[in-house]
C-alpha cells in the first residue's frame, strides 16, 4: 500500500487525504503537498469509551486506547490539517497538543438518496427500528440496555409494540432474542430491506452510550423523515435540538414514554418528521457539510 501511493502521488497530486487513522501511516511524511488527514472519529477516546462498555475486558481495551494514543501523537505532525466530524472531537484532537487552527470540522452527513424519497406518513402499526452494525460494541451495549431496560416498559405502556431491529453481524445473544420471537432480526440487511424498515416503523431507537463521532443513523432517519427518541450521547456534535428535532430520553423510562407517545400521537408525530428532514436538508448534505474540506485544500 505504502509503495502503491507513494507512486500515485508521485505523478503531480498537490494533496493527499488519508480517510481515517489507519489510512494516515501510509502517506510520505515527505510529500511536498498538502496532507490531511480525516479522522472520522478519535480512535483512543473511542476505545476509552468501548472500555466502560466491556466489564471484563475494559482493561484490555484501555491498553489498546493507549496504544493508539501514541499511534495518533506519532501521526498528527505529519499533517496540514486534521478533519474531524465535530467540536468536541476537536477539542479532544487539541487536547493531545495540536495547534487549534490545523483542525477543522468537516460534519458527517445524511445519505442524500433519502431526502430524494417522498415524505414518509405516519405508520398504521406500532414498530420501534434500530440499524446499524450489530457487532459494534457501542450499537450492541445500547440494544442490550434497551431491550433489557427500556422495552419491557414500553411494552407495558403501548401493548402489541414490536422492535425490528436490522444491520449486519449480529451476535449470538440477538440471534437467540429473534428465536424466542422477542425481536424481529433482519441480517443482513439490504437496501429494501431498510427503506420498509422506514415506511412500517413509527419511530428510530438511538440509545447511545458510547462510540464517538456523530451518529449517522440519526441523520439518516431524519433525512427519510422517521422521528427519532435517543439519550443525550446521541446529539453529540449534531446541531439538533431536544423536542423540535427529536425526543431525547435521560432513563428507560423516558424512553419508553417517548417511544409511547410517537405509536398514537400521529401530530407529533408530523412534527418531527418534518423538522428533521428540515434540519438535514440544510445542514447534513454534502454541499454545505464539506465546504470545511475544500477550504482544507486552498
């Protein structure tokens, strides 16, 4: 790889970007252009907060978050600028000593298929979605706390609810789950897959409790205009706000009366599906999203 884009950018490139952390090693510390660098996420920070998910192996993780914490100090002075998808991993970013004017925020953005599609209308049936990849730590701690915490209240509160839940790889305790009929798996999960996974539910679950970066799941529900109840770690970096945008939950049982009052309240229900397609329509497309990254360029 190293010799293939040291070969690449040896014919007249006046910039290289390295799409994430592990990408970055490959890039000539002596190329004489413009090199940036797009973190995507601040992998020690994330594996710091994998570990307060992982009981038993949370020190093994915090190994590795300090393995990479060197990696990342090695790497950063190689680079113009560093990318990142919001303030606060920038402020992490500077936090291990680089300059506050060589980082830049370059936002994540929505799917823009999905603002392309007709308005959804509100789901005759009671379903509650998650998506996203099952075997990332972060989304499997999450849907454990839910299915565990949340929606056995939610059950109670809105009798006849069902949770579908699609993505890839998912672990054997959520293939059990689907068995016992307590779930609806769909994995893996194709492209119709998700788009009727969008028009039947009544709302998207996000019950973040770790990861870093901003949550694309959000802003792809948004843009498809399917209302969305998630914990205060799930806003973070996205200019969002608590009850115009989505409903926002500090304990199981706030969720489950979001999630409650989104089966049968079809106005608050319009609402939202229309604030959010707003929001991501005007801040999380491409357009506006990565004009941070040609001024990177420049």
């Amino acid at each position: 790889m190293a010799r293939l884009v040291r070969e690449a950018i040896g014919e007249g490139f006046e910039a290289v970007i390295a799409d994430h952390l592990y990408m970055a090693h490959y890039v000539p510390p002596d190329f004489p252009g413009r090199r940036i660098l797009h973190l995507h996420n601040v992998e020690s920070l994330m594996w710091e907060s994998h570990a307060r998910l992982m009981g038993v192996v949370g020190p093994l993780m915090r190994w590795e978050a300090g393995r990479l914490r060197r990696h990342e100090l090695a790497l950063f002075p190689r680079f113009h600028r560093l990318l990142v998808v919001c303030e606060e991993e920038g402020k992490a970013v500077e936090s291990l000593g680089v300059p506050g004017e060589r980082v830049m925020v370059v936002p994540n953005v929505a799917l823009p298929d999905l603002l392309r599609r007709p308005p959804l209308a509100p789901s005759q049936g009671m379903t509650v979605a998650f998506l996203g990849t099952l075997s990332w730590p972060p989304n499997e701690a999450g849907l454990r706390w839910f299915i565990s915490q949340c929606f056995p209240i939610l059950r109670r509160l809105s009798p006849g609810v069902r949770l579908v839940v699609g993505g890839h790889n998912p672990p054997p305790w959520l293939r059990r789950a689907a068995r016992r009929g307590e779930v609806e798996l769909l994995a893996p999960l194709g492209q119709e897959d998700e788009e009727r996974i969008y028009q039947r539910a009544r709302a998207l679950v996000e019950p973040a409790w770790g990861g870093g970066g901003t949550r694309v799941k959000v802003l792809n529900a948004l843009a498809r205009g399917l209302p969305v109840v998630t914990t205060p770690r799930g806003l973070q970096g996205l200019d969002l706000k608590p009850g115009v945008h989505v409903l926002v939950a500090h304990s199981p049982h706030e969720m489950a009366v979001a999630l409650s009052r989104l089966m049968v309240d079809d106005q608050l229900w319009r609402r939202l599906s229309q604030a959010g397609r707003e929001v991501v329509g005007r801040l999380y497309v491409p357009e506006v999203a990565l004009r941070p990254l040609l001024e990177a360029l420049t």
